[in-house]
C-alpha cells in the first residue's frame, strides 16, 4: 500500500444513506478517488460558500446554506 501525505488535500466528506458511512472524495476533474474514513479525529477548513452552521437550544448542524437551498 503506498501512502501519500494527506496535508494540503482537498475534497469532500460524503454520506452514503444507502452504506450509512461516510468517505472522503477528491476530485481530479473528470474522475475521482473515494478514501474510507478510518482516523477518529481528522482537522478540516470548510472553504465553500454553500454550507452554514446552524445553532439552536436543540441542536447545532453543518448543513447547506439558505444560498444554496434557494432561500
């Protein structure tokens, strides 16, 4: 198994409904490369501008931005 250092990546935590898991997907423009999640604590930078955090008593959510959703 060849190992590349993972600093500087970018790409996507995705969730499969269907797996219930999540992965890690970079891009490289017309294919991609999907990577299982197996480190328990892993540091991101959200860089996009179509998620918000929201907060609430409740709960606290990553999810899309009302941007995104139209709103």
């Amino acid at each position: 198994m060849k190992e590349i250092n993972a600093k500087g990546k970018r790409g996507f935590i995705l969730y499969s409904p269907i797996e219930k898991r999540y992965f890690f997907r970079i891009y490289h423009g017309d294919t991609f490369t999907d990577y299982d999640i197996n480190a328990e604590e892993i540091e991101i930078e959200i860089i996009g501008d179509w998620t918000s955090l929201y907060e609430s008593e409740e709960y606290n959510k990553l999810d899309f931005s009302s941007k995104a959703l139209g709103k």
